[in-house]
C-alpha cells in the first residue's frame, strides 16, 4: 500500500488522531485534534469515539462552532484560492496531495507550512494558489503562503473537499469529526472548531 493509499485508507476510518490519554497522563499531555466517529451528543458534550482507541467528552460552546466537508473537485480550484494540502514531502522539495481543502476567506489570514499528524511525515500547507497546471499524473499547484512557496502535486485519488458553514444538528452518531480541543482549568475539553463529514464525505485533515 502506498502512502497516499494509506492515507485515503486514514481518511475512510476517520484518519489519524492525537492519542487519547488515559487521565493520569491527561495532566501532561493535551490532544490538539481529537479525530474519530461520533459515538453521541448529550446536550452540549460531544461523545467522540477515537481512531486509535478511547473515547473523548469534550465541551461545545455556545454557539457551537461547526463545519461540515462537501466534496469538491480540482475545477474548483484555480488562482487565487486558499487551500489547506495535507501533504508529504518529496525528494525534490515538492509536496505529493493526500488531500486538498478549500478553506474559507477567512482562513487566508492563516497561512503557514508546517508539520500535521495526519501519518507519520506529513505536513499542513495553508497557502494561496498562484498557478495550476495539468499533469499526466496529476495537477500540480504552485502555492504561496507567509513564509515561502511550494509546488504541490495533486494525484488522482488525493480527496478534494470544501468547508460549508454546519450545525449542531450535523453531530449525529457514526459521524467522522475532527474536534479543534483545547484543555479548560479543570482538566476537561472544550471544542474550539468541529469539522464533520457529510454525505459520505469525511475530514481528510
């Protein structure tokens, strides 16, 4: 299986996720993005079932911050649209799709390129599409972001997925999410952003 096989492979089983610790290592150590299956929602706590093992309770604010993954296609990327490409790195400073998301305008102010928990290696590239260019063997996007530029090339099977505003509604059991988390004083989580899939679309971030 290859790399991005394995990552679709990720994608289709709710991808790869902080661990869950148990409690007496909660204390030290804090999960970023907690990605798994929604097990259920009791009133403002989010029961999420984790890809590598455990379950999380973790707190919604009010409103709730939800998103929700449609699928999208490279004809609806072009010059001068921000994505986020999860990606690996290449022997030639290039970075090879395992997924590409189109994020809102007002993710723009956050760009970067730096390392992601997708599968070991990989990387996050928030940046703004300069160029596109077809390929044999896929697109190939030249991007720029705050600190540089990278060419990014998109292979067939990379998911091409778009954020559309959601609610708490979307937050049903089976449901694949990422949850943003941060820890509160008291040692619980509170979601700063949830994305989750829909229509057999799930996260691929």
């Amino acid at each position: 299986m290859t790399l991005i096989q394995r990552g679709a492979a990720l994608f289709a089983v709710g991808l790869a996720t902080a661990a869950i610790l148990p409690a007496s290592a909660q204390a030290q150590t804090v999960p970023s993005r907690i990605r798994g299956t929604i097990e259920r929602v009791d009133g403002r706590t989010l029961v999420v079932a984790a890809r590598e093992g455990g379950t999380a309770s973790i707190t919604l604010p009010e409103p709730p911050r939800v998103s929700a993954v449609i699928r999208k296609t490279l004809a609806d990327i072009g010059p001068g649209t921000f994505v986020g490409v999860a990606g690996m790195p290449m022997p030639d400073g290039s970075q090879r799709a395992v997924a590409v998301a189109l994020l809102p305008e007002a993710a723009r102010a956050n760009s970067f390129h730096s390392a992601w928990d997708l599968m070991p290696e990989s990387t996050m590239t928030n940046a703004t599409v300069a160029e596109t260019v077809k390929g044999v063997s896929g697109d190939t996007l030249k991007v720029t972001y705050k600190d540089g530029e990278k060419t990014i090339v998109v292979p067939p099977e990379a998911a091409i997925v778009g954020l559309t505003p959601a609610g708490i509604a979307d937050l049903k059991p089976g449901a694949r999410v990422v949850v943003f988390a941060q820890k509160t004083p008291d040692g619980g989580l509170t979601a700063g952003n949830v994305i989750v899939g829909r229509d057999g679309v799930d996260p691929p971030m």
